[in-house]
C-alpha cells in the first residue's frame, strides 16, 4: 500500500475522495483523474459535419458525398484534416448521413493498392495515401438532415466535457495561413469560444450569419449575431464562415435550441444564447478563403490550388494564359 505521506508529498495537487484509503489503485484513479483534467487545457478534437445531401452539386453528388469532391488530387474533407493536423490536433469525430460511407473507406487502410503500389515501387503515392495513418477517427451518423446545429450536439457523447474544433469543410482557407492555430491560441489565453471572421461585401451580408462585435484590446469581442439578415438590420459586415472553437457547453444552448426554418437547429440561435452567458470572441482571417460549397467558388478554389501544385502549377498557369488569349 502507498502511504498518504508519499501522496501528499509528490501529488499535492491531487485529493483521494474522503473515506478511501490511498491505495495503489487509488492513486491510479487519482492520477488518471489529474491527466483528464490535464488534457482538458488542450484541444484535441476536431468535429467535421459531413452529413448534408449537397444539393448544390446534384448531379455529381447523387451517390458521391460532397465532401468527397476533389480539389486538384484530394478531396474537400482532408483539407479540413491536414488542416487541423498542422494545428496539432489528430482525433477526428465526423458526423456521417446515409451513402456517406466513401468517407469512411477514403481515410481507412487500402491494403490491396497499397500492396500494389509497394510492388510497383510507387513509393511516393504510397507515402501521399498513407500519411494520414497515424490519425485517429470516429464516425458518427446523423440520422436526420436537422441542420449544423444538430450535427454538432450528435458528437456530444464523444466530445465530453472539452473544447473542440469545428471545421465546415466547404469553406477552404488558405493552406499556407494559420487561421485555425491564430484560433487555438486566442482560446488557450481566453478560455472562451472562438469564431472565424471574413469581412465580405454589403451585399452579400445576407448570404451569411453576421455578428456585432467591438475591439476590447485588440481582440474582437462578439455581442450577438444575427443570421443571414437585411441589408439595412444587418450589424456588420463580419461574416462568420467555417471555423469554430466550442467550448462544452455550447450542448446544453443546442439542446433548448428551437427548430427553425426547415425543421433545422441552427448553431447561431445556440451561440447567439451561449454570448448572454460568457464571452465568445472572433478572429477575422486575413488568408483566402473559398466557398467550395458553390460551384463557382468550388471552381475558383481548384484554379488557384492547381496554381500551386509543385507538380502541375506551371504547366497549368501556361494552360490558362493560352485559354485566355483564345477568348480575346
């Protein structure tokens, strides 16, 4: 048996419950406590909803996911994971529908091609399907299309009683711009909720959820928000788009949430309750985003990434200069 003097001596952080001797096992229990509580100060999940029927992209996406739909040679959805891997997370709960399940195969092993692709010495094809391997991944269905809302407050029972990170995998940042760690970082020093901001047209404030906000210290201070309002009751022109760091109580504002259009459980009204009771706060990104959940966006996000690409950027760059004389 441990002594209570060794205890008290090395762990005086830690408390046995009142009654229990402080036997080994626990001390174990006392230690497993301390490193959930540990852990708690770190994001580590990242919540990717994935469930929605990308009507947008009908017919493509009839029997294919959207998220599925390739960006140059991957997929819309592992952007979102190399994104959050670059930011140091790695345990993903992503929030599946029905004919969903390419999702799940594309970030499985594929012993056959890899088997193939070994034999064949493709060793760095082998190396681009394998380098997410070490990633671990929870899938989770979402019985009925109820809106982002709802999607979110399904991952409850995994998420538990930590922050976490929310990426809409049709909004691609900028891959070169570290929007999400800038949130991670603003979160850790603030222990609040962090939303990502993009300033956008007059316009066009009626295309999103808007927020009124003010800069206390240089952070920008969220009041409220409204979603997809008028121009003329529309309080800004922050838009919030695709990033989010909740905290854990954002389930209890979900679950008092009230459906509305469409039957849907919107995550605005919910963060829009959650900012009367703490501070939420937002990072406005100064990296190019895309709405890759249209078609026009979709195609200006696959034209500035093919740009990029070591391999085809060049060659693609003298596609489009020829193409464009042609429409002179």
């Amino acid at each position: 048996m441990l002594t209570p003097e060794w205890w008290n001596g090395r762990h005086k952080g830690l408390k046995i419950p009142r009654g229990q001797p402080c036997t080994s096992s626990s001390l174990v229990s006392g230690i497993f406590r301390a490193k959930i509580k540990l852990h708690m100060k770190k994001i580590r999940k990242t919540v990717l909803p994935a469930a929605g029927l990308g009507t947008r992209f009908l017919p493509a996406t009839k029997a294919s996911p959207k998220e599925m739909l390739p960006l140059v040679d991957k997929p819309l959805i592992q952007y979102a994971v190399e994104e959050s891997m670059c930011a140091g997370l790695d345990e993903f709960i992503i929030i599946t529908g029905k004919d969903k399940r390419a999702i799940e195969d594309h970030f499985d092993s594929a012993f056959v091609l890899e088997d193939r692709l070994r034999s064949s010495g493709k060793s760095k094809m082998l190396e681009s399907i394998n380098r997410l391997n070490h990633l671990k991944f929870a899938y989770i269905r979402q019985r009925q299309a109820l809106g982002l809302g709802h999607a979110i407050w399904c991952a409850e029972p995994f998420v538990g009683d930590e922050a976490f990170v929310v990426i809409l995998s049709d909004d691609v940042i900028d891959p070169d711009y570290p929007l999400l760690k800038k949130m991670i970082a603003l979160h850790e020093k603030t222990k609040s909720p962090v939303i990502a901001l993009e300033e956008v047209p007059r316009d066009r404030v009626n295309r999103y959820g808007i927020v009124d906000a003010v800069s206390v210290g240089g952070v920008i201070e969220i009041r409220n928000m409204v979603e997809k309002p008028a121009l003329d009751k529309a309080p800004s022109n922050l838009a919030i788009i695709g990033r989010y760091i909740l905290t854990n109580d954002i389930f209890e504002h979900l679950a008092k949430v009230k459906p509305g259009a469409g039957g849907e459980i919107q995550l605005t009204d919910a963060l829009r309750s959650l900012v009367k009771k703490r501070p939420i706060y937002g990072i406005p990104t100064k990296g190019k985003r895309f709405d890759a959940g249209e078609k026009l966006g979709y195609l200006q996000a696959t034209v500035d990434l093919a740009l990029r690409n070591q391999e085809l950027g060049a060659d693609f760059a003298e596609y489009l200069r020829k193409r464009v004389s042609q429409m002179k």
